[in-house]
C-alpha cells in the first residue's frame, strides 16, 4: 500500500506542497527551550506570513491589549502555540480552500469544515483533559481532510463511478469505495502527504484513523477528539461531502 501511494504521489503533477517555515515552527514549538527571537526572525522571512499574522494578532479575536506591531511582539503577546495556530490555518488556507468536484464540494466547504473540525478539537482537548494539547488537537483537525485535495484533483472520473455505487447502495462506505477503485482512501492520502511535509507521527497517524479511531496507537486520544469534532462538524451539516 505504502508503495503504491509513493508512485501515485510521485506521478502527480502539481502536488501540494507545504510551506518550510511550517515545518521549521512545528519543531520549534515542539521544543521547550525554543527561542522566541529566532523563531520570529524565522517567520519574518517570509513577508507575506508576517503580515498575516500581524494582522490576525491585531484582530477582535484575540483582542490584544495593545497594538502589535511585529511578530516577536505577537509571540510574546499571544503565546508560542497561538502564532502557530495562526500560521497553520495562514498557509493551509491556500491548500484546502479550493473546489473538489469529486467530493462535491465547493471551494469554501472543505475549508469550513476543516477550520470547524479543527477549532472543535482544541475545545474538547482543552475540556476532556487526556494529555492532548489543545493546539496539537487544532493541527490535527486541521489537517485530517487533506488526501482529498489530492485524490479529488486529479481522479474525478474515478469519483463520479464511485457515487453511482453510493446512489445504488447507500449502505457502502465511501473510503472502502475509494480503495476499490483507486487501491488506497483519502486518508491513507493524506496520511502519507503528511508524513512528506514531515508532520509528527501523532498528527499523521490521526489523518489515517480519523474513521477508525480504535485503530489508533502511538496517541489514541488526539484521533479520537479528532474523530468526534468530525462526527460533530458533519453533523452540523459542515462539510458534508458525496460520501456523507
């Protein structure tokens, strides 16, 4: 399976990519004797970041006592895992804001629903207290959709075979369909697009099971919040795409 989702990636013309610095700020909030000064100067490289995050620092959100007016300020001010929250949702805008005809979903629906799965999940880690972090919750919700901004993109005749399968049997589960017809689901995707942007394992392993979070086993609890917030996005009727 893991060969078979290398060659498809390696073939695809226009993958996604994600941004360095992303990576470079994840390790670096992981790290507890991260420094503020270098990681601001690290961010501030890219204009177009800074910018966003002064701004969404400066907004009634966060409602800064004061006006910031640097990145190092917005570290200080709002707290390491809060900018990084603002540069995960910054540069993953542009990944998953875009139209997926075969889940039929249109450019926002994919985005709310992930920034709603996302924000969900920081609140039940921050309610339930099971030694989940509430920003690493709000990465990992973040992210678990990903695989169909690959698979939809570039397999969308495969797609409308599979919901003339799910018009004819609504009993089918559109991930088994997807590995029919394809030989691996979004998840197993977007697991893998992960694992080359070079995210912790925890967050990858709960774009894999988000579905089946008993499956889960280097940290149960973060897939399992990620699990929930979903089932409570969709049934909000966020997000809701062809395969329910």
């Amino acid at each position: 399976m893991k060969s078979q989702i290398e060659s498809m990636l390696k073939n695809i013309d226009g993958l996604p990519s994600f941004p360095g610095i992303v990576q470079k700020v994840l390790s670096m909030v992981s790290d507890p004797d991260a420094n503020f000064q270098e990681l601001a100067n690290e961010i501030s490289r890219d204009p177009g970041l800074t910018a966003a995050i002064i701004r969404l620092s400066n907004s009634a959100y966060y409602s800064p006592s004061r006006e910031i007016r640097s990145v190092h300020e917005a570290i200080v001010t709002l707290g390491l895992r809060t900018v990084k929250d603002i540069v995960l949702v910054t540069t993953s805008r542009g990944i998953l804001k875009q139209s997926l005809d075969g889940y039929k979903l249109d450019a926002a629906e994919l985005w709310d629903h992930s920034l709603l799965v996302a924000g969900l999940s920081a609140r039940v880690a921050e309610k339930t207290k099971v030694g989940v972090g509430p920003d690493v919750a709000f990465t990992a919700g973040l992210m678990h959709d990903v695989g169909k901004v690959v698979l939809a993109s570039f397999f969308r005749k495969i797609y409308r075979k599979i919901d003339m399968e799910m018009k004819e049997d609504p009993s089918l589960r559109f991930t088994e369909l997807e590995k029919k017809h394809m030989g691996y689901s979004h998840s197993e995707v977007g697991a893998h697009l992960l694992k080359i942007w070079n995210f912790p394992r925890e967050l990858i392993e709960a774009a894999l099971y988000n579905y089946d979070p008993e499956k889960a086993k280097i940290n149960p609890a973060l897939t399992a919040i990620v699990h929930v917030a979903n089932m409570i996005t969709l049934s909000a009727g966020v997000g809701v795409d062809a395969g329910g």
